[in-house]
C-alpha cells in the first residue's frame, strides 16, 4: 500500500497538471478529501472551485472513465436547465471538454472542476425539514429523469443485481469478487442471503431511472432555505428506491427514523408517486454495497483499515435489524405510485 502522505502527494500533482487545461489563473490549492476520489478546493483570482481527482475504474470494469465523468457532467447541466433543484455548475476546459487528464508521477488520471457550492452540510441532523427537503428535491430530480432524453455517448453505470452483488465493481484496488472473499465467513454468508432475496426485487422493480444513488445528507449543501444537490459520482440508472433507501439507511437503527422516514417520503409524494414496499430491502443493499466498497477501500487507505471490523460489526447489526421488522414497514400517508 502506497503511503497516505505519498497518495496526497501524487493527486496534488494530478491536479495541478490538469488544471493547466482550465481558463483559470494558478491559485492556492487547500486538500479536501481523500477517499473514493480525492478533492481540492481551488483559490483563484476566478473564484472558488472544487477540483476533482477520480480514481481509476471507479464506476465498473466496463466504463470509460472520461465518458461516465462527462455523463455525470452532462446530467448536472440538464437537471439545472429543467429544474429548481439547486446542482454544482461544471466548468469547461480551454478547449470545451468537461474533462481533463492530469499526471502526477506514476499517476495518470481523469480530473474535473466545479463551481464552488456555498452553504454548509448538516449530516448529522434529526430535524424534519433537512429530509423533507431532500425528499422534495429528490423526487423532482427523478422526475426531470423521467422526461429527458440524454444525449448520444452518454453512459453511466447501471444499478442492478449484478452491480451491488457482482463482480461489476472496482472497491479502492480490488474486484468486487475479491473483496467477497475478504469477508468475515459469518458475515459473507448472511451477505448471500440478502443477494439472493434482492434477485426478484430488483428485476421486478419497474420505477427504474436515472438516480443520484448517493443522496444523504452528507451530500446536502445548505444555504439559507435552499439545498444543493452535491456528489453525483455514483449517480446511473436504478431503482428510485434505492436513492430514498440511501437517504434512510444511517438512520435506520436510530430512534428518530420514523419521523426522519415519514418526513422525507411526504415531501417526496408532493412532486411524485414512489412505492416503498421494498423499502427494508434496498436498506440491506446499501449496507452490503457499503462494506464492500470499505473493504476494498481499506486495501489503499489506512484510515478505513483501522476501522474495517467496526463496519464489518455495524453491517451485521444492521441485518438483525432488518430481518426483525415486521413485513409491510409502516408508510407516510399519499400515494404509493
């Protein structure tokens, strides 16, 4: 594993050679995040900017990373031309790609820039509004999915059975399949049985579109009364459940999840009609795709390596959770599509 401090090292250059194609005067580049991709936040005479480095193969074996990246790039623009939903603003190169390729030693990588989003992020929070306001957000954005045509070229990845329970995944520098063998044989085993139970779920799911597949809290900018939609790095085509699943998941053992749950799927059905029927059962997806993604991830970060059994143990206590509730989890009243 390449030390932590030598990773920054090398995205810090890939940036820095990247945004050599952008129409912007050199700034100051203060390090963000380093996880799936890693960020910057870019200083310049311009303005503010988020930089991004993504990591290789991080939508499937299958992707080109510079088409899924401009994809996801694409969208952004469309749901801002067609919505109120407040999206980050891509920022084209000298040359009009939305992408750039930086190199940094041995690294070579796709990068690209947004706009800087003002506000600030509640992650943590119980309050209703946050999820009724997600949910209202996210239900346009699937309906703006619903009635726009993506452009030819445009391909992202497609969140299906094989996608969560596969060998579709890249998880930091592991397949998929090798990050299934990682797994605590305890904790492997309960894992098939949630695969094998979503088979018919996901096939049968008819609300299927273009989904952010990430939409927490974590990735809600708030400012003012407004929210911005933020990280659409794992954004393709899926089940709309799933999206509300992700919005739900961490709250799902907590006290407040009723409400939080309740909350959120009004607002939702005030802009359009979602069955949540099998609601508990993307939950599950969410934390199977989740400890495999940590898995893998803590192959290439010590940060998740150090917290890798912690998960393993919040993922098996999840499932108990799940697989005690009684069928036909209680709903928010409205229309179930």
């Amino acid at each position: 594993m390449l030390p932590r401090r030598a990773q920054l090292a090398r995205a810090r250059a890939v940036a820095t050679s990247a945004l050599r194609e952008y129409p912007m005067s050199p700034g100051r580049l203060t390090f963000l995040t380093h996880g799936e991709n890693t960020t910057f936040r870019l200083d310049c005479d311009e303005g503010r900017f988020l930089v991004r480095v993504h990591r290789p193969l991080r939508h499937g074996r299958s992707l080109d990373p510079d088409v899924a990246i401009g994809s996801e790039l694409t969208w952004l623009r469309a749901i801002a031309a067609s919505t109120d939903v407040g999206v980050p603003e891509p920022v084209e190169t000298r040359d009009g790609s939305l992408t750039a390729t930086g190199t940094g030693g041995d690294w070579t990588r796709v990068c690209s820039v947004l706009r800087w989003v003002e506000g600030r992020i509640v992650e943590d929070s119980t309050h209703q509004v946050h999820f009724a306001r997600l949910g209202r957000a996210m239900a346009t954005l699937h309906r703006q999915a619903d009635a726009w045509t993506p452009p030819p070229g445009f391909a992202r990845l497609t969140w299906d059975h094989e996608a969560f329970f596969g060998d579709v995944m890249v998880y930091g520098s592991l397949r998929a399949a090798e990050c299934w063998d990682l797994l605590p044989r305890d904790l492997a085993a309960r894992f098939d049985a949630v695969r094998d139970r979503l088979g018919p779920v996901i096939a049968e799911d008819a609300d299927v579109g273009l989904i952010h597949a990430d939409l927490h809290l974590g990735n809600v900018v708030h400012h003012d009364r407004t929210i911005t939609l933020i990280d659409f790095d794992d954004s393709g085509t899926g089940g709309r459940l799933y999206d509300v699943a992700v919005a739900l998941w961490e709250r799902r053992d907590g006290p407040a999840y009723p409400v939080l749950r309740d909350a959120l799927l009004t607002a939702y059905r005030e802009v359009r009609p979602i069955d949540t029927t099998h609601l508990d059962d993307y939950i599950a997806a969410r934390q199977v795709a989740f400890d495999l993604w940590y898995t893998g991830t803590a192959h290439v970060d010590p940060a998740f390596a150090d917290r890798l059994d912690v998960v393993h143990r919040w993922s098996a206590d999840m499932l108990d959770l799940l697989e005690s509730a009684p069928p036909g989890t209680p709903e928010a009243p409205g229309p179930s599509g």
